[in-house]
C-alpha cells in the first residue's frame, strides 16, 4: 500500500489498478492506501495532493489532480480503465497454488493478458509480487512469453530465496537456518523450492 501512496503523491495526475486474487482483498488494499493518501503524513510530504471530495470509496478513488485509484480481483473487469502502474499481488490463492491442474494457473494468465494488460498506458509499469508456486503461475508464464515472443516485454525479476546461494539464511532474525533446513527436510521437494526457494521444480 506505500507503492500506490507514494506514487500517486509524486505523479498525482496518473492512474493506479491494484489487483488480489480476490476482490475484498484488493479492496483492503485500496482503503490503506486512500486513508494514508487522505492523512495528515502524507500532507506534510505531498502538500498538494489530497482526495478529490466526491470520490472516497475505498476501492475506487480519484486524486484532486484527476489521478486514479482503482482496485480489483483477479478476474474482474476493467474495461474502460487505464494504468500508468499496475499492482498485481498473489494473484493466485494459497489453495489455488497448491493446485495440480493447470487450468488453474491458465485461467490467471488469460485474465492478465485479456484484461489488465491490455490497459496499461504508454511508458506504465508492472508490479507482480507473489508467491512462486508452479512453473505455470503468472510469473512463470509471464517469464515464458517473453523469452519466447520477439519484442515482448523486458522483465526484472527479485527473488527472496529463504535459503541464500551462500548457504545462509536470508532472514536469520526471523527464520534461522535450521529450523528452514527442518522445513526442507519435512516438505516435498515441489513445495520447497517453489514457496521457499522461489523456484518451482516440477514434481518428478
């Protein structure tokens, strides 16, 4: 919710679409970042932005700017919207992950690139932060067509391995590196490396 915040107070004119896998989330979302937006904080650093007076919903807003605010679920509509960023949290349910049918994973991606995809503006940015979960996950097919299609986009992935390269953990204060190697030790292989490791494997 401090992403959508600060961007809007440095570029109050644009617009924002926030998705979670499921619309309830996302509209939580969408309330955090519109009370922080509408705070006292947030006016000291961006004096000039404030919520435009007749637009307040918590999943639906507008900056007094005519910046927008829009947050959805995956698989909602968003047709006559636009996106200077778009925000794609978990877009796939701990319960879908751990799903064996790729359809499950299918149906994400043809809403990514029949929907959202499709509205972002010229010179936007995409944000997909989640959860690896299977080799066909939005990541994954996302990373997939565009090492595959000439001239798709660029993408810069940032994984947060629990157990760094160099044998260490990557958040000692929190999760200290035996109890992670006893996770390792007690999980199947598939759902280490995939949720732990950020790198799913296929299950033989």
């Amino acid at each position: 919710y401090l992403l959508p915040a600060w961007f809007l107070g440095r570029y109050p004119e644009k617009k924002v679409i926030q998705t979670a896998h499921t619309a309830e989330l996302a509209v939580g979302f969408g309330r955090k970042v519109r009370n922080l937006v509408g705070s006292e904080e947030f006016k000291k650093i961006f004096p000039d932005v404030a919520l435009q007076a007749d637009s307040k919903a918590a999943g639906r807003w507008n900056t007094n700017h005519n910046g927008e605010y829009f947050a959805i679920g995956v698989g909602g509509a968003v047709t006559g919207k636009g996106a200077d960023l778009l925000i794609i949290d978990d877009p796939h349910s701990e319960q879908e992950g751990q799903s064996v049918d790729p359809a499950v994973f299918d149906r994400v991606y043809e809403w990514y690139t029949s929907g959202p995809r499709q509205r972002l503006q010229p010179g936007g940015a995409i944000v997909v932060v989640m959860t690896r979960w299977h080799k066909r996950d939005l990541t994954g097919q996302i990373l997939k067509s565009s090492i595959e299609r000439a001239g798709a986009d660029d993408w810069e992935v940032i994984e947060f391995p629990a157990i760094l390269p160099s044998g260490k953990a990557l958040w000692e204060e929190f999760w200290h590196l035996e109890e992670l190697e006893k996770l390792k030790a007690e999980l199947p292989v598939s759902k280490w490396t995939a949720q732990y490791q950020q790198d799913p494997t296929a299950e033989e």
